[in-house]
C-alpha cells in the first residue's frame, strides 16, 4: 500500500447551469488529481490524502464530508478560524472550453505552511511515499512557505520518496511571468516525475516546440511526459502517444488532472509510461464529456493499466 499525498487548495466551484442558474462543487487542480486517482483505485493500492487549509465554516466541513465519501483522507487538513475556502466559477462556451473567474485573496489555503497551525502538516510529507503538487500551489504560497516547502521537499527525495509535478501555468495567479519562473525554478530540482501541458511551459518558458520543454526535463533525469491536448502526449524517450479516440468535449476542465490522475495510478501500479499515457487518455476523454471539474460520482471510470484492467 503506497501513501499519496497532493498538496494544494481545495475551492469552492460554481458552474453554471444556465446563465442564471449555478451549480456548487468542490474542485482545484491538485485535488481533482488526488479525487480521481481515489476513483482509480479499485485494487486499493493508495491510500490518498489532500494536503491543505481550510477554515471551521459549514462550507468547509461540507468540502472535508465529500472528501470522505470519496475516499480521500483529511487528516492532513489545517482548520483555520475565522479563514474560508476560495471560490471559483466556471463559464464554458459552446466547444468546451472553459474560462475561470477567482474570488481566493484571503483563502485558507493561502496560510498553508505558513500558519502555525500547519507545521504538522510540513512534517508529515516525508512520511508518503508520493507527493504531488503544481505551479497554482505554488502560486498561493507567500516566498517563505514555498522556501518551507522546498526544504520538506528535499528531505523526502533524500528518503526515497517520489515527487510529482504539473506546472498547469495560470498567469493570473502570479504577478508576472519573471515572478512565476522565479519561484518554480528551484522546484524543478527535487521533482523525479513530471506531467506538464506544452502550452503552459510554452507560456511559461518561452518553449519553441515541445522538444525544448523535454531537453529541461531530461537534462535534470526526470520522467516527463507532455501533455499536448488532441496530438497525444510526449514521452521523455520521443515516443508520441496518441490520443486513441477524439470525442467532443461538453467541458474541458480538468482534463489535465485526471490525465495526471491515471497516469500516476497506472505507473504506481507497474505500468509502462506509454501504458500509464493511454489511460491519462481515457480518463480525461471520459472527464471532458460532463459539466465541472469532478464528474458525477455514478459515472462509469474506464477500464486501463493500473485501473480495472491489466
């Protein structure tokens, strides 16, 4: 039995329904990862727990009950008096895709390694075996929580662990692109593994084609594999795995966090990457068909690699 942890925020999610009419959920990059790798998890391989902040209201015990129902530990949950989760909401035009409107200055996650009543928290991360987190974590830590971070980070590539990483680039979170680059920067040290989407690195890095960002991953030996929306994906040995069956999208948010969801599953269970890149496929072609981050809990998750099948 292998412990994931994903570290990040947690939001409330508001999707429209229709232009008057809004939906609540509970969704965020690194959570809809950590959800989806819980659905995967059949054979009861992980156990899978969120790593963040959230404050004492009815909103958040609501978050932390669903989290339960889902499988997802909340042990590792800060509750912070007097803070609230962020919000988000969601407009989708009539392809899929998405636009996403913030309402999170003042979150509780924002305290997360920073607040004294999240040390524990940063102690406990050695004690996983895999931690996964992305640049929007990244990005609600002030410098002295990220430096807090790296630091918890490094103990635990010094003790084994696994460290994954999306850079999931949202210039809004960052004040500007040098700010952005500043803070990753460092992290691109103590990650083993990495699921990045080309267009974020290209927005991000300046990349002139996905061959850039592979050479900045490879040169640091981790296991990459690039996300490239309807061409497939890129692998860090140059295969190109596509996408085996194009579908039209109802909304594509977070098609990239059940990629990362089945992907990881898939290689914790012992599967090739371009094994563990096909079932990313599969779940994020099933995710795009429903409204919202998280798909309905009755929806069928598909058989792959590390999933139902062998």
């Amino acid at each position: 039995m292998l412990r994931v942890a994903a570290v990040g925020e947690c939001m409330l999610e508001l999707r429209h329904r229709d232009e008057r009419l809004l939906e609540l959920g509970f969704a965020g990059d690194s959570f809809n990862t950590a959800l989806y790798m819980a659905r995967c998890n059949q054979r009861e391989r992980l156990t899978v727990d969120y790593v963040t902040a959230l404050g004492t209201d009815p909103y958040s015990e609501a978050m932390l009950q669903s989290w339960r129902e889902e499988g997802i530990g909340a042990g590792a949950v800060a509750l912070l008096p007097g803070k609230l989760p962020g919000l988000y909401f969601i407009r989708t035009d009539p392809k899929g895709e998405r636009r996403f409107f913030y309402y999170r200055s003042a979150a509780a996650a924002r305290e997360l390694f920073r607040d004294a009543a999240t040390d524990r928290l940063l102690a406990a991360l050695s004690g996983y075996d895999v931690l996964y987190f992305t640049a929007i974590t990244l990005s609600i830590l002030d410098g002295v929580a990220r430096n807090r971070f790296h630091a918890a980070l490094v103990a635990a590539r010094a003790a084994g662990r696994l460290v994954a990483f999306d850079s999931n680039y949202r210039p809004a979170g960052w004040a500007d692109v040098t700010t952005a680059r500043a803070a990753i920067a460092p992290f691109l040290d103590v990650i083993g593994l990495a699921l990045p989407t080309f267009e974020d690195e290209q927005e991000l890095w300046g990349d002139a084609a996905p061959a850039d960002t592979l050479a900045r991953y490879t040169a640091r030996k981790i296991e990459v594999c690039i996300k490239r929306g309807g061409d497939g994906c890129l692998l860090d040995d140059g295969t190109v795995v596509p996408v085996p069956q194009r579908v039209a999208p109802v909304d594509t948010t977070a098609a990239g966090d059940a990629f990362n969801a089945a992907y990881l599953t898939a290689r914790l269970a012992g599967h090739s990457p371009a094994e563990a890149a096909r079932a990313g496929h599969i779940l994020a072609a099933t995710v795009i068909q429903h409204r919202g981050a998280i798909m309905p809990r009755d929806a069928s998750i598909p058989a792959f690699p590390g999933h139902g099948a062998a």
